[in-house]
C-alpha cells in the first residue's frame, strides 16, 4: 500500500467482495487462491490466503470495506465508486 491508495491486489480483493458480498472472510481467501494460476510451491496457495487477511484490513483501514455483523466483509460506498461497482 502507498500512501493510502490501494493497491493491485486492494482492487482485486475488493472486486470479489464487491461480486460475492456479503463474503464471510475465510471465503476471500479462497476466491484469491483460485483466482491465480497454480503453483507446484506447496507454501503458494497458504501464502495467499495468509495475503487475504491483511488486505481486507488495509481495505478496512481505508473504508472501502466494512465488517458485516456475522463476520463476513461487504463494500462501502467508497468501495463501490473505486472499482465503479454496482450498488
């Protein structure tokens, strides 16, 4: 992250909350996981759902998602005007 401005990977976790919302958090990790290409590194696929966790804190951090009461991660307004998803 730099300066407050997401990321690649911010947009890209985003967009799947914005696609799947309400996405209970264990779900973001495996939607990023599938998302990219397999890799014979046993450690890859752990590595990005470890990834998961701290993007959807940046993302909260900066209000382009919020925490629904069961847990699971939904987009802000905010949210939805950066990657232009609709409400």
């Amino acid at each position: 992250m730099s300066d407050g401005y997401p990321t690649a990977a911010q947009k890209e976790a985003l967009r799947l909350i914005c696609d799947h919302e309400p996405m209970p958090a264990h779900q973001l990790a495996d939607e990023l996981v599938a998302a990219r290409t397999p890799s014979t590194n046993p450690g890859y696929a752990p590595a990005i759902a470890r990834m998961a966790g701290t993007l959807a804190w940046r993302l909260q951090a900066q209000g382009f998602i919020a925490e629904t009461r069961v847990g699971g991660w939904a987009t802000t307004a905010e949210g939805r005007a950066l990657i232009a998803c609709p409400a």
